[in-house]
C-alpha cells in the first residue's frame, strides 16, 4: 500500500544510496533534485485525494454493498439552506450526515437540533474551516476538532465519532491529532463539485454518472444552488429504484457512542 510513511522511507533509502554511490561515481545533482520533487510530487497527489488512504484510513464508500443504497452526505453547515434540504429529504424519505462547521453551529444552534430531531446524523467538519487548515499543526487541528465536537455533543450528549478534513486533505498533522481524537474520517466517491460551480446541469450529470450501489455523495447544504439540485437528484434516485440510507448503516459505523469516563 503507497502510504506516507512507505513512500517516507523509499525515498530516504533512495537518497541514501545515491549518497553512497556518490563515492563511487559522480552523482549530478539534477539526480538528486529529481527525486526530491518527486517526493513531493507523490506527497501532494496523496495528501489531497482524501480516498488514496495516504495519510489516515478513509471510509469513501462501501464497495461491498450489491443493493442499490447509497449515502448522502452535507458540508459545511449549518445555514439557512439547510432548512431547504432538510424538508426535501423529508419529502423522498432520505436520511443524511451532516457534517458541521463549528462556528456555523454557533451561529444556527436550532438548526442542528433539528437535523438530530428528524433522524440524521451529524459529524465534525473542524471549527473554522479555514483555507491553512493544512497548515495547522496537530495541536491546533485538535483544538479545532474538540471545540466543535463541544458544540455537537450539547446535541447528542455523545462523543462525535465521524470527522471530515476540510477540502478532503489530509497531512501528518492531521494523522497525529485524530490518534488522540479517536474519530474516524469520512470521504467520499461521488464528489459534486458544487462548491466550486452554480451550474446546476453540470453539477447533476457528474452525480448521476458516478451513482453505484455503496456510493457515499459529497453535496453542500450553503447554497439555493445545491438545493434544486438535490431535489432532481432524490427524483432521478427514486425512479431508478435506489434507496439513501445512512453512513451508518451503509458503513456499518456508529457516528457517535457514550464517552467514558
């Protein structure tokens, strides 16, 4: 498995002998150079597609379910278009995870209770969701991913099990502070991609291509956008007979459990 510790020590076992063999015959420095950016390289790809398990086992599906189920999964709220999702998914009998910013449940704690209330389930998308996330080092990530855990946990009176990295990337940093945490993350294999675009054709095609049984389905709940396209999405599931269950019951995951004390 290519994993940032294997990829670790390749390449220092790699520079190692060029240094050695340096002894023996000239090694040019390009030689050298090549290499370390192709560690980095490596390091960049692995770091950012949040399914290569580089840094931290993810659950981006279960590739095991033959039933036509899948996940649906929200980032980045809560807000006002919750609220919108929420009786959609209500309307096509459709549970969800949410997957909550701190300072967004600061500012829509009623929201939130109401997720809990009609039976989704909610998980820990760090505190400020901010663009040097990746930057963090694990003191800080964990402060982050507590502080928001605080916040959920006034809801669910139990520990937050499931935890989703900002942007899907994942560090050593990050690594380090979930082995305190003891969360487990949460991906996903059918990404939207409406954060980045309002185009709601778009947006809807690349979802509908990529739908199989064991999908878990990245959407945002932030913008009118996401909304009518979630609405043509749960249409477009219940006509090809596809059921949306819970991470929890696709994952065979429990998002929270009785903390010990």
């Amino acid at each position: 498995m290519i994993t940032h510790k294997n990829i670790s020590i390749f390449f220092i076992l790699l520079l190692l002998l060029m240094f050695l063999a340096n002894f023996i015959m000239a090694i040019n420095i390009g030689f050298y150079l090549a290499v370390i950016f192709l560690w980095i390289g490596i390091n960049a790809v692995g770091s950012s597609r949040i399914s290569s398990n580089y840094h931290v086992k993810a659950f981006c599906n279960n590739p095991l379910e033959t039933e036509k189920k899948i996940a649906l999964t929200f980032d980045d709220g809560p807000s006002e278009f919750t609220l919108e999702v929420l009786e959609l998914l209500k309307k096509y009998n459709a549970k969800a995870t949410f997957f909550c910013i701190g300072k967004n449940i600061e500012k829509h704690p009623e929201i939130v209770k109401q997720i809990i209330t009609e039976g989704h389930l909610v998980g820990n998308h760090s505190y400020s969701h901010s663009k040097f996330f990746d930057f963090y080092n694990a003191k800080q990530i964990r402060e982050e991913i507590e502080k928001t855990d605080a916040l959920l946990q006034k809801f669910t009176s139990k520990k937050i099990n499931f935890f989703r990295p900002p942007y899907g990337v994942t560090t050593p940093s990050i690594r380090r502070a979930l082995k305190k945490t003891n969360q487990k993350v949460i991906g996903w294999n059918i990404r939207s991609l409406d954060g980045g675009t309002k185009n709601q054709e778009l947006i809807l095609n690349r979802i509908i291509k990529r739908v199989s049984p064991g999908g878990i389905v990245l959407l945002h709940d932030t913008g009118k956008h996401s909304v009518l396209v979630l609405e043509q999405f749960l249409q477009f599931l219940q006509q090809n007979n596809y059921e949306v269950i819970s991470i929890e019951e696709l994952l065979n995951l429990n998002a929270y459990e009785i903390e010990r004390g």
